[in-house]
C-alpha cells in the first residue's frame, strides 16, 4: 500500500489546511478524499482572492461531487450502492460552506467586494453621479441614471 500525502493535526486552528479539512470533514486518514497536495493547490489558487477557507472548502465540495458524478450505481444480489447520494450530499455541503462565506462578508468588509456576492469593485469605471431629470424620460426605459460629473453650479449675481 503506498503512503498517502495526508496530515491533520486534529485541531482547525493549526493552519487552512487543516481547517478545510475539518469543514468537508476528511479527516480520517484511513479513508482519505483530498491529498494535501490537492488542497495546498485549491488554498494557493482561491485564497489570495477570497481569503476564506470556507470558500475554498466549497471548491474542495464541488471537487468531490465531480468525482462522485463519474461513479455509477451498483445493484447486485439484492445490495445496491447508489453513488449519486455521494455528490448530491456533497453539491449541498458546497452550497452551505458558500452561504457561510456570504454571511461573514455580508457586513462589507474588505473582502465584500460590492453590494451584490461576487461583485467586486472596478475601478476603470466611474462613479455614476444621480442628477437632476434623470428620471425625466420615463418611456425611454434604463437610462445612464445622469451621468459621471456633476452639473454646474448656476452663476448667481451678486446685484439686488
């Protein structure tokens, strides 16, 4: 039998590594689902964007789903084995680590992005200013809701 790359300390606050092993809960070295090598990889890649190991426990999910949805189901001398309960169990461990993450950005830290999940902040585009009669039109549908600058000033005089 050959070594499997697989270490987990028991304790989630040791590194990422063995927290997202901890939340897709493979932490049993005799059955293990992801090497550390295949989590360093999801951790490295997702977590300078993200910076959550939840997020990166979703993927590790969603993985594992993909990996389940290969298998097929055995039924065979009244004992059947139906693999699709696997990824179905997993898509929705995915769903509930995601919803998780959203609810700890919910607040607009500094990984919220925008108002919307998954929107961040571009900053090629400019602010769009509300204005006055941008609402002037309203058969005319969506509009550009008045603009990017402001509308100057009027000039006042100073004579009574």
């Amino acid at each position: 039998m050959t070594e499997v790359d697989f270490d987990y300390s028991g304790n989630p606050g040791d590194s990422d590594l063995n927290e997202v092993r901890f939340l897709i809960q493979d932490t049993d070295p005799e059955d293990v689902l992801l090497t550390d090598t295949e989590l360093q990889y999801l951790l490295d890649k997702h977590m300078p964007t993200y910076n959550s190991t939840y997020y990166v426990a979703a993927i590790a999910c969603e993985t594992l789903a993909a990996r389940y949805a290969r298998e097929i189901s055995y039924s065979a001398d009244g004992v059947s084995l139906q693999t699709s309960e696997l990824q179905t169990k997993y898509k929705q461990l995915a769903e509930d680590l995601r919803d998780q993450y959203k609810a700890t950005n919910e607040a607009g830290g500094p990984d919220a992005g925008g108002i919307l999940f998954g929107e961040y902040f571009d900053s090629s585009i400019q602010p769009l200013l509300f204005s006055i009669g941008m609402h002037d039109n309203r058969e005319a549908g969506r509009q550009d809701y008045g603009g990017t600058q402001p509308e100057p000033l009027p000039e006042v005089s100073d004579s009574v």
